[in-house]
C-alpha cells in the first residue's frame, strides 16, 4: 500500500506539471492528495510494524520531526524553484524523493497476508463520507455571514451533508468491514486521542495561519521579521517531537506528555490573548519558540497510544483515524477562528474590512492618510478581534489538554501491558 501511495503521489504531480488548463491542475491535485493520504497515514502505521513497542515513540519522534522540516524548508524551496524554473519545477522536483522513498520502500520486511480481499473495501463508505464532509465544510464558510447571497446555498449543502451522513452510519452498522470501525471508535482512548488530534490541530494551524495576518497588520512586522518568528515556531514543534519521543521511549510514559505540554500551550495563548499588544518582539519569539515545544508533543505520542490501544488488525486504522481528525481539526479551526476575527471586523466598521487588503501590505501605516481619531477607532477594532481569535485558538487549546487528560492509556510498558 505504501508503493502503490507513492506511485499515485508520483503520477499526480507529473499530471499537474503537465497540465494545459486550471481545471485539470486541480484534479491533479486532488489525485496527489490522495496518494499524499496514504503517504501521511502508512508512514505511521508502518513504524508500528517494524519497531517494537518501547521504540515506537522514539521513531515517532523523527518522522514528526522530519514533517516539520519539510514543512519549513518546502516553501522556500518551492518559492527559489517557481522563481528560477517556472511553477511546473516545483511538481517536477518531488517525483525524484518519492522514487528515492520507493526504493527505500522494498527493503522493508514482507507483510502478512491480508485477510480481508479488496471485495469487501467499503468504496460506498467513502463515497458517503465524501458527501458528507465536502458539503459541510463548504456549507461552513457561508452560515456565519447573515443575509449573504450564498446563505441559502450553505443551508442546501448542510442539508445534503446531514442526509448523507445518517446514510453513512446506516450503511457503516450493516457493513462488514466499514470504514470506520466501531470497535475501534468505542474504545476510550482512540476516540480520546481523535479528540486530542482534532483539537490540537485546529489550535496549531490556526495559529501558525493567523500569527503573520496579526503580526503584519497591528504590529507592522517586516516579513523577515515574520518569517524569523514562524521558522520558531515550525523549528520548535521539531525539537518538542523529537524530545519527547526520547522521552517516550526512556520512560514508557505516553498520554502524560502531550498533556502536560497542551495545559503549558493553552496558559501560553491565554497569556497572547491578553497581553500580546504589550510583548516586544525578543520575548514574543521566546513565548512562540516554548508554545512550538509543546504542541510539537503531541502527535507522534498520540499515534504510538492509538497502535498499541487498536492491536496488529486495526493498526492502520486507527492511525488513520488520528490523522484524519488533525486534519479536520485544522480546517475547522481555520474556519473558526477566521470567523472569529472577520465577523468582528465586519459588524464594527466595514471600512476596515476594505482596507484589510493595504494593511498586510502596507501595515499599519496604510492608516496615516486618515484622521487620528478614525486611525485609534480602527486600531481599537483590529486589536478586539485579534483578541477573540487568539481566544478561540486558547479555547481550542484548552479542550485538548482536557481531553489529553481524560485518555485512559498512561504507560506503556517493556512487556507491552499498559496502565
């Protein structure tokens, strides 16, 4: 499965350096997404295959480490390659990896016969599920907005989202092998450590989407001023992985990490929310660089918890149910918060919203042409709903450290037994 991912990863990125038309670059995109699916979700499972329990976490640690530096480095490379080569270099440039990986990939040990045939995939589980998620996240962007002209459109999608997903629970109860497993989602600590990925990547992309927005827009950083922080902030959530995966490994201790590190986080952001009008920019990077450590501890933990909680049968599973909910998370957050912040802008003056536009290129001097008075309304403003998205970010925080706390498996043993 990992060959045939990377294949489909390869294949679309070809197709997308190829292609004539936008239409055709988004469905090839939408095809290296899906190998791209099960790139993020076998790299997991496959760890728990070859690496004994202890030392699961330990590898963790690196693969979490490893996504964050090509998370930090891609941009800038993708941004040196489009500026020299052209955009189709940016596809061409990753088919070399993925074959390098491919490569990699038929010295791993062989793999169990499968005891489940292709037959009884449940491809009418993903058509249902696709139906039920495309139109609730499109539906969202539309409902907070009264009396917008897609409104209607939103009610119509959420609508369609809701019968599909009664049909999905009634066809996932009568399946053999659903999609989602009931078994699976009954135990409290997988359904738990969903929560926890859910919630934990709706509070971290919020705030590494909306940190520059505020930084650019209130304080007036420069962009490498902006991107110095960000590099904290991403360089940061390596180390915690890596760090804490050690720490895994040395003392079997696993849900205890991740909720020490979203309790320090959630205090971290509350502390933003409140004062972040008032910190310059050294302690600000500081605060950033602690707050990166902590949700840098979350991931890799939660997908050693979930393995050994599903068993050898339900491994990919239930890693894919935790990547699955980080990624929700993280688009719902989004949601959230954009809300949170626009809304506000919008119902208080919507003149600001007009020259939102000047104010991420220009800073807060797009606001010298007016008068001083309307300069401190529109200051007073910007300030409230960078508060109430930073809010929302604390409260997102907040539910998973509540919910970090609340998972059942603690430790996880040298014999494997777990307290």
């Amino acid at each position: 499965m990992l060959m045939v991912a990377l294949i489909i990863f390869v294949g679309g990125a070809l197709t997308c350096a190829a292609s004539p038309r936008f239409d055709i670059l988004i469905a090839a995109r939408a095809l290296q997404g899906l190998g791209a699916g099960g790139l993020m979700t076998l790299s997991h499972a496959l760890i728990g295959d070859s690496v004994p329990l202890r030392e699961r976490g330990r590898y963790q640690g690196y693969l979490g480490s490893v996504m964050v530096c090509a998370t930090t480095f891609g941009p800038l490379a993708g941004g040196v390659v489009s500026g020299l080569l052209g955009w189709r270099a940016v596809f061409l440039s990753t088919p070399p990896f993925a074959l390098i990986a491919l490569a990699l990939a038929t010295r791993l040990p062989g793999a169990q016969s499968a005891s489940k045939s292709m037959r009884q995939f449940d491809f009418i589980g993903v058509m249902l599920f696709s139906f039920t998620l495309v139109p609730l996240m499109t539906g969202m962007q539309f409902v907070p907005i009264p009396g917008r002209e897609g409104t209607k459109l939103a009610f119509l999608l959420l609508g369609i989202s809701a019968v599909a997903f009664v049909a999905l629970i009634r066809h996932e109860r009568r399946f053999p092998t659903p999609l989602f497993s009931g078994a699976l989602l009954s135990q409290p600590t997988i359904w738990r450590c969903a929560l926890v990925a859910g919630f934990y990547g709706a509070a971290f992309v919020s705030l590494v989407t909306f940190t520059p927005i505020y930084l650019r827009a209130v304080r007036g950083f420069s962009s490498s001023e902006i991107g110095v922080l960000l590099f904290t902030l991403t360089t940061g959530a390596g180390v915690g992985s890596f760090l804490c995966g050690r720490l895994v490994t040395r003392t079997g201790r696993t849900m205890l990490f991740p909720s020490l590190a979203m309790t320090f986080a959630a205090t971290g952001v509350v502390f933003l929310a409140t004062t972040f009008t008032a910190v310059d920019r050294v302690p600000l990077q500081a605060l950033y660089g602690i707050l990166a450590l902590c949700f840098g501890s979350v991931m890799g933990v939660l997908q050693v918890t979930v393995q050994h909680a599903a068993g050898p049968e339900g491994r990919g599973a239930a890693s894919s149910i935790v990547q699955f909910s980080r990624s929700l998370g993280a688009a719902s957050g989004t949601l959230i918060v954009s809300t949170a912040l626009f809304l506000g802008l919008a119902n208080a003056d919507t003149t600001i919203l007009s020259n939102f536009r000047l104010l991420l290129e220009q800073g807060p001097a797009a606001l010298s042409p007016l008068a001083l008075e309307s300069q401190r309304e529109i200051t007073t403003v910007l300030l409230t709903g960078f508060r109430d998205a930073f809010a929302v970010i604390a409260l997102l925080t907040s539910l998973a450290s509540i919910a970090a706390w609340a998972t059942p498996m603690r430790r996880i043993y040298q014999d494997g037994q777990t307290r």
